[in-house]
C-alpha cells in the first residue's frame, strides 16, 4: 500500500535508501518469479530495440563525414546554442514544479527551491541513466531525507512526477497529431494520416478520461496489494498542463536545432512523441540509439548530417550538461552536509 503518511519520517542511514524504497514503489513489489520474468523480457527488449536502432543509424548514417556534422553544427549561430540552453533550463525549471507539486499533493511541505534543485538533480540523472522510477526515487530520497521528507512521500512524489510526464506527452501528441493536418504529416513522417488520427484521438480520449476519472472517484484505487489516491481535478489539470508544455518545450530544443523550415513544429512533436516512448521503453540509459533510430525511421525530408548534428546537440543541452550540474551539485550537497556533521 502507498502510504503517504508525513509523519513517516526518512530513516537516518542513507545506505538503506534503495531498500526502503524497493518497498514502498509499486514496481518492486510482488513475488520474486514474475519480477524476474519481467525483466528478462524486459533486458530482452531493449536487446532488440538497441540492434534495431544500430542498424537503422548505420544505414542512415554510414556516409556522413565529420566535416559534414561539423558544417551542420557551425550552421546553428550562437543564438541558437543559447535558445536551446534556455529551453533545457526553461523544461528542467517546469519539472520542478511539478516535483513541488507532487511533493505537496503526498503531504511534505517543502520550500520551492528545495523543491526545484531536488527534481533538477534526480531527473538529470534519471534523463541519462535510465528513467526508472528505483534510480529516480533514490536520488531523490537522498536529497529530501536530510530536510524531513518521508521514503513514503518521496515515492509518491516520483510516482506523481511520472504520471505528469505520461498525461503531459500523451496529451501534447494527441492535440499535435490531430491538429496538424494530413498534409504536414504527410510531408514530414512516414506516419499515414489515418494512423496519426486514430492515435491522436485515442490519446486525447485517455487523457480525458484520466480527468474525469479524478473528478468523479474520490476514493484510494486497490489493486495489486496497493493502493493510490487519485490527485483532484484540479490537480490533474495541472498535471496535464505542466506535463504538456514541459515536453512541448523539450521537443523544441531538438526542432531549433534542424533546418529552418525542415519540419512544421505540430508534425515534429507527432514524430518526437512516440521515439521519446521508445526510447524510455526500452530501458536503454537514456534511450541512447533508440530515440535516434525511432526518430530517425519517422522523420523525413532532413539532410543526414543535420539530423546528425541535431541528435549531438540534443544530447548535449538536454542530457550531458544536466548530468554534470547535477552530479556537481549532488556532491556539494553530500560534502556540505558532512561539514555539518563535523
């Protein structure tokens, strides 16, 4: 049962994070036999889907020269370098309020800033080693335990964090599959239009679904030996409308940085959508390959070496700059901290 108890206070020894959290997320729960056969299949997948995006970006990409990617880099200007800094931030800043959020909807009261620096830390890192509710939820405990946040609270927390992002993306690919029309889909996916309509209204009708189900059920849901409390209307809401501008202004750090005029925004974010699901599905550290190659076999009508250089860029402003501010301020953190103790 998902207790969100706030006098559940975070045990003092930071060695026991991982374990108190293995009780607590669902994910972890259950007989030994089918978590096992889970993630069997689950390495299984990922297995595939690595060899598959290897042999879709080797045939993408096995003739491009480094002086190719390197032209298609120069092309961007320095405002659009600082335009992609600004929208990594601008996305990082937007999960943080959603962690502050979330954090309040499970009972903690923290300050915002606290609230800010902790989901920057534990979702750069998660973004780079795998979306995984165990890594996410641990670093994130390590972070609150030491300002009076429960294993509990926290594991509500990041559940809460996960939810926002899947009503969010599903929500802003639903809206752009549907409102970009059969012509701007056609031009720039290899997603037929009747595909990109059924999808989009079946996303929507989720989404809306999810809503309605918050406002009328005002009871836990139990299932599975757990149980979880459905956030308000208000809330959802919330959730819905955060999660979709946070991923709107994340598919827009990849978009500035293609050709202008390449691909129309509305038809990127129906191609951007589903590669970011492949890559999180695949448990691959940050959909390294997968992203690449789903998007990759979507997109259409983009010069190589600008898709290339696209994806580097990405990586860079999205991932790698975040993973080291993250883990330089994990470690502030962790010697500031044994300075007190001292």
């Amino acid at each position: 049962m998902l207790s969100l108890d706030p006098n559940d206070r975070a045990a003092s020894h930071p060695e026991d994070v991982e374990e108190e959290l293995a009780a607590v997320l669902p994910q972890t729960q259950g007989s030994r036999f089918f978590p096992m056969i889970r993630g069997l299949a689950w390495h299984l997948l990922a297995f595939i889907l690595l060899g598959a995006a290897a042999f879709i970006l080797w045939r993408e990409f096995r003739t491009l020269s480094l002086s190719q990617v390197t032209a298609a880099i120069r092309a961007w200007g320095w405002g659009t370098v600082a335009l992609a800094l600004s929208l990594s931030a601008s996305s990082f800043v937007l999960m943080g309020f959603v962690e502050y959020l979330g954090l309040r909807w499970a009972g903690a009261r923290v300050r915002l800033r606290t609230a800010l620096a902790g989901s920057f830390v534990a979702s750069a890192m998660a973004h780079s080693l795998g979306a995984n509710l165990l890594v996410s939820g641990a670093v994130r405990a390590r972070w609150y335990g030491r300002r009076g946040v429960s294993f509990r609270q926290v594991a509500a927390a990041t559940l809460f964090q996960g939810f926002s992002f899947t009503v969010g993306i599903a929500t802003l690919a639903g809206v752009c599959l549907l409102a970009a029309g059969s012509q701007e889909i056609t031009a720039a996916s290899r997603i037929a239009n009747p595909v990109a309509d059924g999808v989009g209204g079946l996303l929507v009708a989720a989404v809306g679904a999810y809503i309605a189900l918050c406002a009328l059920v005002h009871r836990p849901l139990r299932g599975f030996g757990h149980s979880v409390k459905l956030p308000s209307v208000r809330v959802a809401l919330a959730q819905m409308s955060l999660g979709a501008i946070d991923n709107a202004v994340a598919a827009a750090i990849f978009w500035i940085l293609l050709p202008a005029g390449a691909v129309d925004y509305l038809a990127f974010v129906g191609i951007y959508a589903p590669s970011v699901v492949a890559g999180l599905i695949s448990h691959v550290p940050g959909g390294v390959g997968v992203f690449e190659g789903s998007l990759s076999t979507l997109l259409r009508g983009v010069e190589p070496a600008a898709l290339a250089a696209a994806f580097l860029g990405y990586r860079l402003f999205f991932f790698l700059i975040p993973l080291v501010l993250a883990g330089l301020a994990l470690v502030l953190d962790t010697l500031r901290e044994r300075s007190r103790q001292k």
